[in-house]
C-alpha cells in the first residue's frame, strides 16, 4: 500500500476528529500529543492525515495523553481506560468503513 495515499477520509472519520478536537482544545501541537503519547510526531501525522489506520498502540499513547491532561470539553472520557474503549470502538469503525468499500 502506498504510504501517502489516505485510507481513511480525515473530513469524515470520527476517530480523526476526536482526536483532532481533543488536541486542538489543549493547544496541543502535534509534537505535544506525540510527547505525551510515546509516539512519534510523523505516526501521529500518518493516523489524523488518514494515511495510516490507528492501531492499538496508537489507541493507547493517545488513551493516555488525553486522560492524563485535565478535561477540555465535557462528557469527554476521564480514565485512561475510558478513552481507550471510546477509541478502540472509532478505530474498528474506520477499520470496518474501509473494508466495506474494498
């Protein structure tokens, strides 16, 4: 699969723009959320650019970053654990949305 070409669409997956919202209210730039996160800056970019899906590893650096800042928005998850569910079942969606237009 070719690296630059998005697989998931980044105007319309909620995994991307929950992420992208979270991030967004902390003032939170990419290497921020990659810092907190244990990932990298460029893995960061592949997932909300849609190149790259959103793995486990992925679903909980992210899990963790958001959980261990104070809340930005309300009803957001709280615990760690919290938003790796919530995150998990939006990478599945996506994962599930790309399958069903193979």
């Amino acid at each position: 699969m070719n690296e630059s070409v998005a697989v998931i669409d980044p105007e319309t997956d909620v995994f991307i723009q929950i992420i992208e919202a979270h991030r967004r209210v902390r003032h939170w730039s990419l290497a921020e959320l990659a810092r907190r996160s244990d990932l990298t800056q460029p893995e960061i970019s592949r997932v909300i650019h849609g190149i790259r899906m959103p793995t486990l590893r992925h679903v909980r650096g992210l899990g963790k970053a958001f959980a261990n800042a104070p809340s930005a928005l309300p009803d957001e998850p709280q615990t760690s654990a919290e938003w790796i569910a919530l995150l998990v079942e939006l990478a599945e969606a996506a994962r599930l949305s790309v399958r069903s237009k193979e």
